[in-house]
C-alpha cells in the first residue's frame, strides 16, 4: 500500500531580534487614539478603519 507524502504548509516565521523597537515605541508615541476610535459603540468599526 502506497501513500502520498504530506504537503508542506508555508508558514511566517518573524525574527523578532530584528525588530526596530524604539522606532516602534516612537512611532506609536505620535499616534492620536482619541482621532482613531469612535464613540460611535462600534469597536470592530474603529479596527477597520
């Protein structure tokens, strides 16, 4: 009885060593979130924007 081999599945593998994160940290610093989320009740609104 034969069988056929499994079929490798691409994956996303992030190296995070890598990572800028005091550009991250600044980045995020200049954000406005009270411009970004609403009041409008719906949350799934605002992450969609």
């Amino acid at each position: 009885m034969a069988c056929n081999p499994l079929q490798r599945v691409k994956r996303s593998v992030f190296d995070y060593r890598r990572a800028d994160f005091d550009g991250l940290r600044a980045h995020l610093q200049t954000l406005s979130l009270e411009a970004l989320v609403t009041d409008n009740g719906g949350i799934n609104q605002d992450w969609s924007d």
